[in-house]
C-alpha cells in the first residue's frame, strides 16, 4: 500500500472545506446548523465507531473513521474561530507544547516498563495542574465502566490499592451478597446501590488483569449479537413456537459452535 505524506496543501484543502460547509450562503444547512453541544455527542459516536474497527482489525474502516473524527476536530476548530476563540493552529500548538512539557526523558527507554512510564507521567501531569484531588481532571462524561477504571487507577497512582487480585475476589462475593440482601427488602434505591458496587468491584477485578472493563464488555456484547442472530436465523425467528429450555439448549449448542 502507497501512504501519501501528510501536508499542507491537504490540512488547507480540508480546512477550506470545512469553511465552505460552514458558509451562510452555499454551505451544507446541517452542517451550519451544529454547536459545541449537538456536536460532541456525535464526536464520542465516532470514536466508539473507531474502537469498534480496531475490534474487528478493519483497516480501511480504522482509516475512515479517523476522517471523520478528524472532521470533528476541524470543525470544532472553525466553530471557535468563528467566534474569535481559537482555531487549528492554536489545537496543534497546544498539543505540540503539552507534550513537548510533560515529556519525561529517559537515558534508556527500555529499562522502565510501560506501567511505570504512564504512572511517572500522571504523576507530572498531576502536578501540573495542582488540583486538590489526584481525582480532579477525570471527566464526569466518561462511560461509567471507563471512570470506574481510571478513578481507580488513581487512587491506585497514589499506593491506595489491593496488593493484588485475591481480596477482590472476596469483595465481589461480599457485595453480591449485600445486593441479595437488598433484593430481600425491596428496596429499589438500596439494590441500585449495592449492585452498582457490584460492578464497580468487578471493574477493579479486570484492572488488576490489566483487562479494559470496557472493552471486554464491548465484545461481550458483540459474542451475544452474535450467537442471538444466529438464533434467530435456527428458529426462523418463531420465539413463541419454542420453550425457554429449548431456547437454552439452542443456545448452548450455537455457544459451543
């Protein structure tokens, strides 16, 4: 496969484009139409879709979807702009002085693993900010999975962790078993609570592994698509012709497929 280079003229064709799109008078209505707030939710859409071809080892899939969130990316850009904010430039040298500041140097970037870098590296950014909280700049937005994650990785950051997976384990046992007992009074508030700790043990459960929660229930979710379309094609979609036990051995058999 040939790669074109990167350049100017693509950056000023795209830009240019993404001006034309924006114009009151011979732009795309929808396009004019969009703020920060209808677009961002359109923008985390884009990158699960990303995620998703990376699942699937999509190659030109993987390549179009950055397109489009590098769209994003420049319409935010002329968006700001338009507004005497911000523009391109200023995104790319932010980024460019971020990193160039918290860049850790190492004399051989073999001797230290992976784990150590990035704990070294949230420890400067951290400091850099000054918050009050090693908690402060992880985002409520994030999907509840992925912050149960990074807020626990935090606090890990800081020597507030399981030395390893064996009391977690136990955990998820206690707090199942709270949760039956919620069940048992009926309290709906208390069994949204207690389940919820449920899953928040089961995300440190995977942290430990270095599994992302997330991820793994992104394909547990792919796996049970799978195998419910397939099913539906064995029944020929005629749910009400079959038992619950015939449903389960059927899908115990395409489960074994």
């Amino acid at each position: 496969m040939r790669f074109m280079n990167t350049t100017h003229e693509l950056i000023d064709k795209l830009l240019s484009l993404v001006k034309t799109l924006r114009n009151a008078h011979k732009g795309d209505p929808w396009i004019i139409a969009q703020n920060f707030k209808s677009l961002a939710p359109l923008t985390i859409e884009e990158a699960y879709e990303f995620a998703d071809s990376v699942d699937n080892k999509d190659f030109t899939a993987m390549a179009d979807e950055l397109g489009d969130l590098i769209l994003h990316v420049f319409l935010y850009a002329e968006l700001s702009s338009e507004q005497n904010q911000f523009d391109i430039n200023t995104i790319i040298q932010n980024t460019l002085d971020k990193q160039q500041r918290r860049k850790l140097n190492y004399n051989n970037p073999s001797d230290i693993s992976a784990e150590a870098a990035l704990k070294l590296w949230e420890q400067k950014k951290a400091a850099e900010k000054q918050t009050d909280s090693v908690l402060d700049h992880i985002t409520k937005k994030l999907p509840a999975l992925l912050r149960a994650e990074k807020l626990q990785s935090q606090a890990a950051s800081v020597g507030f962790d399981w030395p390893d997976a064996a009391p977690i384990y136990e955990k998820i046992a206690e707090e199942i078993s709270e949760f039956k007992a919620a069940v048992t009074s009926k309290d709906t508030q208390h069994m949204e609570d207690e389940l919820g700790d449920i899953l928040f043990s089961v995300v440190n459960l995977a942290r430990h592994y270095k599994i992302n929660p997330e991820s793994a229930l992104r394909h547990a979710n792919q796996k049970f698509e799978k195998r419910f379309r397939k099913l539906e094609n064995k029944i020929e979609n005629n749910f009400e012709n079959y038992s619950l036990e015939q449903l389960d051995q059927l899908w115990n058999t395409i489960k074994k497929l």
